[in-house]
C-alpha cells in the first residue's frame, strides 16, 4: 500500500491474505448467506487478489458463473492468475461505481469489505441495484473502524488511535453501521444484519492486519497523536498479554420480485 505520512504500508496482496485468513469466519457466514447453488450467476465486486472466487466458482458449478472485478490492475491480475483454471470464471477490471454489466444480469453480488474505500457508496449501492435480477440478493461485509478495541493500555491511547483512522486513513470508516440505510436507500429489501468481530490475542498478527503500529507512527507524524502516549501505548500492546477486537457488519440485502426502484 501507499507511503503515508513518511510510513510505508503492506503490499496489498500479502496484505489482502492475511485478512482473508483472520476473517475466515465471517467469510464463511457470507458465503452461506449468498445462497449459492448450480446455476447462478455470481458477481463479486471489489473481489481483490481473487482469495474467494473459487469458493463460489466451487458452489454455482457445473452450469453458474461468477465474474470478479476490481479497480487496481494489480488485482485483476492476480486474481485472473488464482481463476485461471477454472471454468466459468473470469475477472474484469471496472469501477464499483459504473459497473461493466447490463442491468439484471446477476443473481447474487457480494461486496466484502471495499465500500469502506470507495468515493460514493449510495451509487456503488445503486449501481448493485441495477446489476442484481429482481429476486437476487446481495451480501455485504462491511468493518466499522471506530470499534476497535485493544487491551492492555490506555484508554486514551486507543481512542486516539481510532479517531486518527477514521478520521484520516479510511474513507468511509463507518460505513458497517451504515448499510442498512444505504441499501434500504438504493431500493433492497434487509432480510439479515449481523455482527462479526473477530478476536486477536497475539500483538504480531494484530499488528499486521490493523496496523497498530504503522497508524501510530502516521497519527504521530501528523500531529494527531501524543507520541509519548503513542510510543507507551505501543509498548504496552507488545507486553501483553493482549487482545483485539472490532465489528464487522454483515448485511444480507434482497431486490424485490417487482424490481421497482422507489421514487
């Protein structure tokens, strides 16, 4: 990822695993909750290196389809080369925002945990909407990065931490608690909204996935944390014994039969 206030970040695809394989929870609840079977078409919007394609390839087979698409052609690359054995698989590049489909043409979207970085989601939402057949359904996993919650250390410290981030290094930071209205807004019906939060108790781990250390040091050099506060909070974390915890909102959203977006 991008240097940010002199600090570097993780390579995206390295990165992207390691949450795939600290979400693996909440990533089997929305798999079950799509509802997959023989025959559907599948789309999976923001799918990243491709980490859950072939999952879903594995449940619409041998007659559905799933179609990936990313932004960042570093993504579509990679997750082109993780589909390319398998049939009825493909990955484009596109923009949540305009996606590259005729409108009706998918039975179930998933969005897992992109609309946190995209720069409208009301139209990435109605842009689901339009690609969804009346009758599919989405799922969309969503964090909330003013959940975060840390233990041992100060209290002060970590809501510090958290209002740096959400203030500065994600844009819709929120956005968990959000998609209900977002979707209701865009024209879905909510079957389903449940929470996940996944638990560390190891520092390292942690670290590397919510980038305590990093954010510290970005949210030092950029005046919005103490760093006397931030260097002790740190120490503090590395002492254990720790643990991490934050939300992650999953929505289970459906187009109805009729298909009439409300006015």
């Amino acid at each position: 990822m991008a240097e940010t206030f002199g600090v570097p970040g993780p390579g995206k695809i390295d990165y992207y695993a390691r949450v795939a394989e600290a979400g693996r929870d909440y990533k089997r609840q929305v798999l079950a909750a799509l509802e997959l079977r023989p025959g559907l078409t599948v789309l999976d919007l923001g799918c990243g290196p491709g980490t859950d394609l072939p999952a879903m390839a594995d449940a619409v087979a041998p007659t559905g389809s799933v179609l990936g698409i990313d932004v960042e052609p570093a993504m579509v690359a990679e997750a082109g080369r993780r589909v390319a054995d398998l049939p009825r698989t493909e990955v484009r590049r596109g923009d949540a925002h305009a996606v590259p489909l005729a409108g009706s043409s998918v039975d179930r979207a998933r969005a897992d945990r992109m609309v946190q970085h995209v720069a409208d989601p009301s139209a990435v939402f109605a842009e689901l909407y339009r690609v969804l057949r009346p009758g599919g359904l989405i799922c969309a996993a969503e964090p909330d990065w003013d959940s975060l919650v840390v233990d041992p250390g100060s209290r002060s410290a970590n809501r510090a931490f958290n209002r740096f981030v959400c203030s500065t290094m994600v844009r819709n930071p929120t956005v968990g608690r959000e998609l209900p209205r977002l979707a209701l807004s865009a024209g879905f019906e909510v079957r389903d909204v449940t929470v996940a939060a996944p638990v560390f108790r190891d520092f390292a781990s942690a670290d590397k996935i919510l980038g305590l250390s990093r954010n510290t040091e970005r949210g030092i050099r950029a005046g919005q944390l103490d760093p006397a506060e931030g260097e002790q909070w740190l120490a503090d974390l590395s002492a254990g014994p720790f643990l991490a915890a934050s939300m992650v909102f999953v929505g289970v959203f459906v187009k109805p039969a009729g298909g009439a977006r409300p006015r």
